[in-house]
C-alpha cells in the first residue's frame, strides 16, 4: 500500500541532524654591563631587539594559527550540514585548503595542521600519515577517533575500526539510544540488502550494531559521507557495486547510485534530508525505518505490519530518555499511519485504536501532535 501523504509526511518530519595552540615565549634576563666596553653593550641591546622581534612573531603566529583554525572549523562544519551534497562545494573546499597552507606556515608541528590536512582530504586515503601524527599529538581528541573509525572501514580492516568504534561508544558522542534506534533501522531492511546512509548517527549507529551486537549481518551498509573517498568507492566496485563517475556526491549522485545498483535491494535512511528523496520519491516504498528502492510497485502494509509486531524493538517507541531519542522516534510515525490505514479499510476498529494510542505518545513526546492529528483526520 503506498501513500503519497505518508511519504510528505516523513519528509518533512524526518529527524535531521581543537584547541588552540599555546604559544611559547621565550623569557630573555637582560644583565647589567656598565662596566663592559660599548661593543659589549650594543651586543646586548641587538639581543634584546632580537628577542622582542621573536616574540612579536611568536604571537603573530599563534594569532594567525587560531584564525586558520576558527576559519577550517567553519568551512569544514557548514560543508556537513549541506542538504543537497555531502561533499564540501569549491568554494568551502578553496577555503579549507587555504587555512591548511597557511598553518603550515605558521604551525607546521601543531595537531591542527596535521588534522586538518587530512579532513581536508576528504577521506583521502593517501593523507592517512598527518592523520597518525594527529594521533600522537591527541590520541583521545574524539575527532580523531572518527576519522580513524572512517578510515579503517574505508580500507576493510574491520577489527580495528571496531576497537575505535568502541572508544566512540565510550565517549558518549555515539549514544546507547542512536545504537537502539540503528538496530530497528537494520531490522527494516530486506534480507541481504543495501542500506545507504547520509549522517554520523545513522552511519555509525548501524555500523555499530551491526559489527558489535551483530545484529543483521546480511545488510550491506554504505555511507554517503565515506563515497568522497576513492579507496572506499573501488572497494565496493570490488564488491559488486556501481558507483557513479562524479567526483562529487550529491543529490544527482545519490540518484545514480540507486538507480544502477536497484537489483541490490537498495534501502535508504529515513533520516536522509528530503532533498535527496524528492527526485525519486515515486520508486520509493516506506518500510519500517527506511524506504526501499524500487522500479516497480511494491506493497507494504503487510511488511509494516509484520515488522512493527515482530521484527522492530522500538527501545525509542517505549523509553526516549533525551531529547534526540524523542526526536528519532518520530520516525516510527509513517508506519503507523500506513498500518492505521490499512486497518481502517477493513473496519479493524480494535487496531485502529490500539495504533492511535501509539501514535499520540510518540507524537506528544516528539512534539509533532498537531501534524499527527491533521493526519489522523484526513485518513
């Protein structure tokens, strides 16, 4: 059973998502020497000179340092954010780039220009030895742990991006609930499917418990994000899969590789931003907490059924126990209202009811009751 309604509805309602260097100066004790010859003398205040030039330049360049650093973080955080393009535009990946040339100046022995460099690199597995030197310098710096989590997957060595998964994990920055959410997410893919994410949650999350709690090993995962890399395309090239030729991964991309990989069971996150989903949103089929990927219709409503009574264990649906757990589990609220539809149209009142107490406390906690109810009324 496909719904035009339904989809609308997920789109719009679908959950989205260094410290400075100090700077060394040096403490120069100038002597007394009345009684040294005028050569002494001069000899002294030129040293001195010296000394206060150097800390001149001391300061210009730990100043120049911290605004290369505020100036990456900038570019590199709004290049994550985009909503129609996981990889940084030319204009952000100019400015990145510049700010990495001109630490090298200033800092060429600081963890930030060793980091940036490689973030600059977009998963450029070639860069891996700046992303090493990073390492040494701050082997706890969470950022640190992420690429390396990304680049261990990137070349298949799967033990030890699981050991720094679990230092994420550790961390708090991957959380109990996303990892519980990400399990349902791997439950609501076919069996031996692809699953394609956009984000860190759902990415990480599903590698997670895919990879630690073993949970649906079948499922192929593949990042969005980890596409900008070229070692990571040609290993799933190895694998089976076509990749699109553009360098960059975008909406036209992500379309593409859908398209010529749809014998592959393909899924998505529902958590993908609506710009990705509109263009193929007529070959797309909710199921659970992604939408499969077909060229021909597919029916729904006894999948949904089955997963929401079986398969899902909606750990969200039952204790959101922070704000982004409340907001993810919005996203069981399109199979709701597919089930309650489908329920409707055969008079099982008892369901429609028993889905209605479940669609308003999902809809309270997420603060999405008024859109629910809208919903509930034109059904």
């Amino acid at each position: 059973m496909r719904n035009a309604l339904i989809i609308v509805f997920l789109l719009m309602g679908g959950f989205i998502y260094a410290q400075n260097q100090t700077p060394i100066e040096d403490s120069i004790e100038e002597s007394e020497l009345d009684t040294e010859s005028v050569k002494i003398t001069t000899k002294a205040k030129k040293e001195s000179r010296s000394a206060k030039k150097q800390k001149v330049e001391l300061k210009k360049g730990y100043s120049t340092s911290a605004s290369e650093t505020q100036k990456f973080k900038s570019y590199k955080s709004a290049s994550t954010v985009q909503r129609t393009q996981r990889s940084p535009s030319v204009a952000q990946q100019s400015k990145m780039n510049e700010a990495v040339t001109n630490l090298e100046e200033v800092a060429p022995n600081s963890f930030e220009y060793h980091y940036f460099k490689y973030a600059a690199g977009n998963y450029n597995t070639e860069l891996v030895a700046d992303l090493n030197e990073a390492e040494k310098l701050r082997p706890r710096n969470i950022d640190v742990l992420i690429q390396k989590t990304a680049y261990n997957i990137i070349i298949d060595n799967k033990v030890t991006a699981i050991s720094y998964l679990k230092r994420i994990y550790s961390s708090g920055k991957l959380s109990k609930s996303v990892v519980n959410y990400a399990e349902d997410i791997l439950f609501s893919v076919p069996k031996n499917g692809t699953l394609i994410t956009h984000g860190f949650d759902d990415f990480y999350g599903t590698y997670y418990a895919q990879s630690v709690n073993k949970t649906r090993p079948d499922v192929k995962i593949i990042s969005l994000e980890l596409l900008q890399s070229e070692t990571y395309r040609k290993n799933l090239k190895k694998k089976g899969y076509q990749i699109p030729s553009s360098k960059i991964v975008d909406i036209q991309f992500f379309k593409k590789l859908c398209s010529e990989n749809s014998s592959k069971e393909i899924s998505v996150s529902v958590t993908t931003p609506k710009e990705y989903l509109r263009p193929i949103a007529k070959k797309l089929f909710l199921s659970g907490l992604v939408m499969m990927y077909s060229n021909s219709p597919k029916e729904n409503f006894n999948r949904n059924e089955h997963l929401w009574n079986f398969d899902l264990k909606k750990h969200l649906v039952e204790n959101a126990v922070n704000e982004k757990s409340k907001q993810l589990s919005a996203n069981y609220l399109p199979m709701l209202f597919i089930l309650r539809k489908g329920y409707n149209s055969i008079g099982a009142k008892k369901k429609v009811k028993e889905i209605d107490k479940v669609i308003d406390a999902i809809s309270v906690q997420s603060r999405k009751y008024e859109k629910a109810q809208k919903l509930k009324a034109s059904y």
